[in-house]
C-alpha cells in the first residue's frame, strides 16, 4: 500500500540515506522542484524584492569592467527556478551590457512557460563562460547524507523512508568520514549529535565555479562554519509556506544550510549577504522627511524601497545568507 501523498515513483518503504532519498523526492519522477512551483513554497530575496536582482545587475556590470568588456558576457544563473533572477536582471541592465549579454538559466525541471526567449535553459553551466555564475538559495538543495553518533560513539549514516521514518545505517566511512574529520568533526560527541555530510555540495561547487573561464563565481545560501555547526544539523522541510518536518516524498522542498567553508577555494571570500548587498548600492535607509512636501507620490515609492532593502539586508532575515565569492582569473569586484 503506498504511503499518503507520495508520489508515483517514489517508493513508499524502503529505507535509505538522505542523500538518495532526498535526489529522488526533489528530482525524481514526481519530484518536489520538477513538478511544482517552488516560490508557492517558500520565498526566496528574489522573490522579496526586484532591489535583489538590480544588485546582481551591478554585480554583473563590475564583473564586465574587470573583464574589460568581452563581446559576449555571460550570466549564468544555478538553480534558477522559474527564471526569475536571470529575467530580472535582464529587466535591470543598460541597454549596451544587455546586447552583449547571453543568459543561461541551469534547472532541472523543464523551461515555464512565457519566460524571455533571451534566457538559454540547461540542465548544466556552459564550459568556458566568461562573465558571472552566481547560484541562488542552490547548494542548499544539494542532497547530501546524514550522520548521527550513536551509544557507542560511533557515527553512522541515518536511514530514511518516504514517510520520514528514521533509523541508524551503516558507519561512516571512506571519503565521507574524511570529510567529516576536516569540516565537520564528531569525535567525543555526544549520542544524537547530527552531522549533514557536505562533500557532494564541494564536488558540486567545483564543477560550476570550474565551467567559468573567467569571471565571478558566487554561491548565495544560509551557511555555517566549522567553528559553529549545528550540533543538530539544520535538515528541514517546507511546504506551502510553512517549516515542516522533512518528509522525502515529493512533496515538500528538503534544505540544510550548507558548509560553505568547505566548498570555498583558496580565493574565495565569505560575506554576509548584508555587507554584499551594501556594497552593491542596496541601502535600507529612509529618505528625508523634507521631500515628502516637495514629492508625496515620489517619497512613497522611495520609502516603499527603503522597506524592501530594509528586508533584503535584515540581518536576522534575508541578510543573514552567506555569500561565496571566488573570482576566475580577475579581481574580486565586491573588494
């Protein structure tokens, strides 16, 4: 008998690590981001404000600065969803950048429907893009495994089932406990401390950041580092708008903040994203109470603005994301 609200395709009893059930229910037939509409789930600073996408417009313009104005400057935009970000950036650019400009939006789920013919859909990043990668709330999205110390000390991969049904696996071995020796240690910890198992993210990180010829590479997500994981880990669900318990069976989104210390390269540059966003023009401060007498109707919409960057650049909010900034072959534009 199959499991309530599980998907054809997802099997409804078989117990398996996180990461392969979570592949399957957010990617499989069926899956969680192939046949629904991720922003009915949850909101991303796409989705709060188009403040977000006009600071990765001026992020892309001092990349092509730094470039020196190649004749095809790319945006390549991971995880892209619905193609929200890459059209609004499109929206954002002057009209000669724009000319130039060859956009990819990289998604597993098929190309919306009425999206700008401009934007390239893809399954993966173009090899040899010279421009901007940027990756959107994606890592985050990554699957990735689960362990947890059980009475003995040891730690062993959690098993899971369609329902959200756990129980201990095997130990932890090979490449996996290597990582978690270097990123993520549990040696001494106590029984039930949770540990999410990073490597796929840096194996994935690597891939994207290495198909930029050159150019900026930046990964946006909530993120940790060694000297603060969670001794719990972070792995939840969401669904219709609401924090849930994850649930592999297609129909929620499955997310854990992601390590991005491991992931970076000897380049790179961690920021929140509210020093990224100040530094890229996005400032939260109300305008002057004189101009609501010179320009009622013009001091509403900036106000309107300063709410929306205000949001954008919280730092219990939208402004507590990390930002992962490597640069390919140029400088850092964000320094």
């Amino acid at each position: 008998m199959r499991v309530s609200g599980i998907p054809e395709g997802i099997p409804d009893d078989r117990p398996e690590g996180w990461r392969v059930a979570t592949e399957r229910a957010l990617y499989g037939p069926g899956g969680f981001f192939v046949s629904q509409a991720p922003a009915a789930h949850f909101r991303t600073a796409v989705h709060a404000s188009s403040l977000f996408a006009g600071a990765v417009a001026e992020l892309l313009l001092r990349v092509d600065a730094a470039l020196g104005g190649p004749p095809a400057l790319a945006l390549v935009d991971v995880g892209a969803g619905r193609g929200e970000l890459a059209a609004g950036v499109l929206a954002a650019l002057p009209a000669e950048p724009a000319a130039r400009l060859r956009v990819y939006a990289v998604e597993r789920a098929p190309r919306p429907a009425g999206l700008d013919p401009r934007v390239a859909w893809r399954a993966a990043p173009p090899a040899g893009a010279t421009g901007l990668l940027f990756a959107n709330e994606w890592l985050d999205n990554v699957p990735l495994d689960v362990a947890e110390v059980d009475d003995s000390g040891v730690a062993r991969h959690v098993l899971v089932t369609p329902d959200g049904a756990e129980r201990p696996g095997p130990p932890v071995r090979g490449a996996d406990a290597d990582w978690l020796r270097r990123w993520w240690p549990l040696d001494g910890a106590p029984p039930g401390t949770r540990a999410e198992i990073g490597l796929p993210r840096d194996v994935a990180w690597a891939g994207a950041r290495s198909s930029l010829a050159r150019g900026l590479a930046v990964a946006v997500d909530y993120a940790h580092t060694r000297d603060r994981r969670p001794p719990l880990g972070t792995l939840t669900g969401y669904r219709d708008g609401r924090e849930v318990r994850p649930v592999p069976d297609g129909g929620c989104d499955l997310t854990a903040h992601v390590a991005l210390d491991a992931c970076a390269g000897p380049d790179a540059t961690l920021l929140t994203q509210r020093a990224a966003l100040r530094a890229l023009g996005v400032d939260g401060a109300r305008p002057p109470l004189e101009a609501a007498s010179r320009d009622p109707a013009g001091y509403l919409r900036r106000l309107a603005r300063a709410g929306e960057a205000a949001e954008l650049t919280d730092p219990a909010g939208l402004g507590g994301f990390s930002w992962l900034v490597e640069p390919v072959g140029i400088r850092n534009p964000l320094t």
